[in-house]
C-alpha cells in the first residue's frame, strides 16, 4: 500500500512553471528517495506535497485521502513529519522552545525521547536556535518533526553542509526511523549514500520525472552513479 | 524649578506611557505575527471604554474591567475572521486600507450610539482619592491603573514565555511557515493572536475612560504616539516596546513643564534621533523576547 501518492504535479511560482507532471509513490514503511541535481525541482516537489506551494494541476493522496487543496497544518496534523531544507530552525527560541512548537499528537515521541536519541541537544537545551552547530540544527529539526508522531516523514536535504561524520549519524537516524515503521521521503545530493539507505529512488530533471526503480538496482550500475554523484551543479545529465 | 510640578509632570506622563504600552504592544503583536498595521487599534480602544460604561451600571466596575476588553476582543475576532484574514499574505497596503476604514466607521459608530459629547466615567469614590494632599495628583485609582497595567503586561510576557501557545506566537513571529509545516493551526494561531492584542486595546480603553474622560476621538488620539513606541523600541521586540512607551510617555511629561507646546512634538523628536542612532530601534535587531 501506498503512504503518499503524488499524481501529475503542475507547480508554479507565479508565472514560472517549475513542475511538468511530477507523479511519485512512497510506499508503506520504506524509505524513498529523490534525486536530483541543483534546481530540478525537488524542493518544489516537498513543498506541493505539504500544501507550502500547493500545485495548480494534480492530485496528491497521503494515507488514502486526498490532501491536494488541504492548508499545510492540516497535512502535518494527519502524521506527515517535514524537515525543510535549511532545517529552518527558530533562531529565536531555545532549544527547549524550539520542541514545543510542533503539535504533539499521541504516540511514543516526546521531547524527552528526543533528547535520548540525540543527547547532543539535551546538552544545549537552553541555547537558542542561532547558536547550534548545523548539525546540531539537523538533529533538533529532525527531532521537533518527529514529536509530531508522524507516519511520514519527509527530508530535504538533511546532510547539505554537515561533517561527513554528521552525515553518517543523520543517514542512521532517517534509516532507524524506517525500521521504527516511519515511512520515508528523502530528497538528497548525496547520491551514495543515500541509495545506501533507500528502498526506492526517483530522479528528478527539470521539473520531471526521468527515471523511477529500486534503489539496489540504481546503486549497481556503477557508471550512472559515479555520474550522478561526481556531477557539478551546472552540468548534471542522467546517461542513458 | 518646583520638583513637584517635575514630580506631576512625570506622573502624568508614566501614566500616559503605560496606555501607550498597553496599545502598542497589541499593535505589535498583530503586527508581528500576522504583517498588520491595525489603525482600527484605536477604535477597539474606545469601544472598550464605552462598553465598560455602558456595562458599569449593570454589572459593576469591577466585573467590567474584564467583561468590557474580552468584548471587544469578541468584536476583533469577528473582524479579523471576516475580514483582516482574507488580506494576510498580501500587500501590506490592503490591511492598512482596511483597518483605517475600520478606524473611521468605529468612531462613528461610538459617536452614533453614545453620542459625540464626551461621557463621564466614574471609577469607584474611593479609589479617586489622593494619596495625600501634597501628592494630590496620585490618585488611588492612578496607582491602580498603573498596577492593572502592570499585571497585564506581566501576563502578556508570561504567556508568550512560558505557554505552548506563546511559544508558537514567538515561532510563527519569524517563520510561520515552518510553525505550520509542524501541525499548528496558524489559522487559529492568529486569531487568538489577535484577540490577545484587541483584549489589551479594550483594556486600555476602560482604564482611559477612568482616567479622563470617553470621546469617540479618545483611541486615535493614542494610536499615532503607540506607533511611534514601536519603532522607538524596535520593530519585532515586544521588550522594546515596552520601554518605547514607557520613555516617549515620560519624555512627553517632562517636556510639557518646561515646554508646555512641544510635549507632543517631543515624541517625534525622540523617534528621529533614536532613528539616527540606531536605524532598528533601541532594541531591535531580534529583540529578547521575540
Ligand atoms: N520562491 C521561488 N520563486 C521563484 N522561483 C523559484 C522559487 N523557489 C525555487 N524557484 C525555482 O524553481 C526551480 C526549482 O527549485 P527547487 O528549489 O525546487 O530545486 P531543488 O531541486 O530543490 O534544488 P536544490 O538542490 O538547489 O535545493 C529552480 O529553477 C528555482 O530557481
Ligand atoms: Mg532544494
């Protein structure tokens, strides 16, 4: 069964049309990924799926209802955890603060679970938001999503700027988090390790899907990905 | 130079700051969390003091302190449903527009309804007292005004410090997007967030009716220098805000024992050089609270 189902997006901004028909499946308690380089709309994409910049065409479909015209904190409430890019921590806010913002709704997460799986930030729960490391705001966006006890969750770019080592840690976390019987919805850049961890890939261009299978079978065709993850941000073409 | 006309001077004008904080600090929170310059502000201001008037007989002056501002925080919720809400996201042109229509029919509507001669409103006897006769201008009921100002603004912070609601009203203040994105109806958010600072307009309004006297003119005459509390204090900080109106308030009152015809220009002044010295407001730049 299907957690989210994306059918045909047309998205916009103004009069720039950046989605062309973006159709997508995440499928129950695995982790999909997309791909894409620098400006190929996988943000965009998020961003129709939650309703932040709903889309003029399509239809989208979390957990069997169609949310395609839902306010964003409707989606959200439904179980759909989102982690933007950016993390979009609140400066202002202490760490502590910063987790209580999120609706809780009923479920295992609470903030001092959080604080368990990341006790990084159980150190600085007093600090404000501007004053963590980036991978400190990863792991605190992360974990303010996760209080909302979510069934979906959504990632844009969780390693974009951190440690390689941050990153492995980040990469345990999303994959744990689908072990637990969270379904996943990744947007990364790195290509390796993110098929590493993925059950489903999907690669973006332009505004489009152009290639769609499993992840495994993306990972062995060695070329492709030495293409994908070695490729510069002007000039990134999927080889055929 | 007589201290006790410095020391009545200064009185009046701490008490004439804390209505300018009690409005400006409504005024920001709308403005803040939802991109609203409300020019209506002083409307629901004398609306307040009208309907604690009206309510007084029936009800008692007590009981009207609160039943009066939460009211008029009805009346903004209806507003702000009806109305207010369909511009959020917009030019900030359009709410502007609105609410300075809304202004002009609320003074209107005062005036048709109470009439346009203004209308005593008497606090209880005891509390018009003065304190003694060489302070004759500290009345019981200033000292009074002065502590409900006081204890509002103390739960306003407290509220917005401590309460999960609070909380996302300091979040929603710089990203409302993301406080959506996390399940927070920020639809109601704002609302409440309205009504929060409609309450502490209408509050305003039956302390002022005590004090002075009610006109329908009475909440614009405030609005213009709680504005200029904003900007003094910093755009964004509700700390800020508070000293804003406390300082222009003061400044005002001091002014007019020397320079009796400059006391209102003085505020603009103060507004200027603060501008020169510190472009975003004495504590602007992330303030502490929000
Ligand atoms: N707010 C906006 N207004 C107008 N155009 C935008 C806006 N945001 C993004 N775009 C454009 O839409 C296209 C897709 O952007 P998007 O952010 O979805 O890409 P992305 O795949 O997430 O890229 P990145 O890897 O850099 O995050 C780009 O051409 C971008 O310039
Ligand atoms: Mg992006």
């Amino acid at each position: 069964m299907s957690t989210l189902v994306a059918d045909g997006l047309h998205t916009y901004y103004g009069k720039s049309h950046i989605l062309h028909g973006v159709s997508l499946e995440v499928a129950e308690g695995k982790i999909t990924t997309l791909l894409g380089r620098n400006g190929a709309g996988k943000t965009t994409t998020l961003r129709s799926l939650v309703g932040l910049t709903p889309s003029r065409e399509g239809k989208v479909t979390i957990f069997g209802r169609d949310t395609t015209r839902w306010p964003t904190f409707r989606v959200a409430a439904l179980g759909v955890g989102y982690v933007p890019e950016g993390r979009k921590i609140f400066p202002n806010l202490t760490v502590d603060d910063n987790l209580k913002v999120p609706l809780q709704r009923p479920g295992p997460w609470t903030a001092a679970r959080v604080y368990e799986l990341f006790p990084r930030l159980a150190e600085r729960k007093e600090n404000r938001g501007r004053q963590l490391s980036g991978g400190e705001q990863e792991m605190l966006s992360i974990g303010r999503a996760l209080l909302l006890n979510p069934k979906l969750l959504i990632l844009d770019e969780p390693s974009q700027g951190l440690a390689p080592l941050i990153v492995r840690e980040v990469f345990r976390v999303v994959a744990r988090m689908r072990d637990e019987g969270i379904s996943v919805l990744l947007v990364e850049q790195n290509v390796r390790m993110s098929l590493e961890i993925s059950d489903q890939v999907y690669v973006l261009d332009d505004g489009k899907v152009v290639h769609s299978g499993s992840a495994a079978e993306l990972a062995a065709d060695e070329e492709r990905v030495r293409a994908m993850a070695g490729a510069s941000a002007e000039e990134w073409t999927l080889p055929e | 130079m007589d201290t006790q006309l410095i020391l009545f001077n200064g009185f009046n004008g701490l008490i004439v700051g804390a209505f300018y904080v009690l409005m400006a600090l409504g005024l920001s929170l709308i403005l803040n969390l939802s991109g609203v310059i409300n020019f209506a502000h002083g409307g629901f201001l004398a609306v307040g003091g009208y309907l604690a008037y009206t309510l007084t007989p029936y009800i008692g002056f007590w009981p009207s302190l609160l039943v009066a501002p939460t009211l008029t925080a009805i009346l903004g919720v209806v507003i702000e449903r009806t109305m207010v809400r369909r511009l959020y996201g917009r030019d900030p042109l359009y709410s502007l527009l609105l609410t300075f229509g809304l202004a002009f029919i609320f003074e209107d509507m005062t005036r048709a309804i109470w009439g346009a001669q203004g209308v005593p409103f008497a606090p209880p006897e005891y509390l018009s007292q003065p304190i003694s006769l060489d302070l004759f201008f500290v009345t019981y009921y200033r000292l009074f005004m002065m502590a409900v100002v006081f204890i509002a603004v103390l739960a306003l912070f407290m509220f917005l410090r401590y309460t999960r609601i609070g909380v996302r009203i300091r979040a929603g203040t710089l990203d409302l997007e993301t406080v959506s994105a996390l399940g927070v109806n920020v639809r109601a958010l704002r609302t409440l967030n309205f009504a929060v600072g409609i309450f502490l307009a209408g509050l305003a309004g039956v302390l002022a009716g005590g004090n002075l006297s009610l006109e329908p003119t009475m909440g614009a005459n405030v609005l213009m220098p709680s504005f200029v509390a904003i900007i003094v204090g910093g755009v964004g900080s509700l700390p800020g805000t508070l000293v804003g109106g406390l300082l222009i308030g003061v400044a005002a009152g001091l002014t007019s024992v020397w320079f009796p015809s400059a006391s209102e220009a003085v505020i603009y002044v103060i507004m200027a050089v603060v501008l020169l010295v510190r472009p975003r407001g004495l504590m602007g730049e992330e303030g502490v609270m929000t």
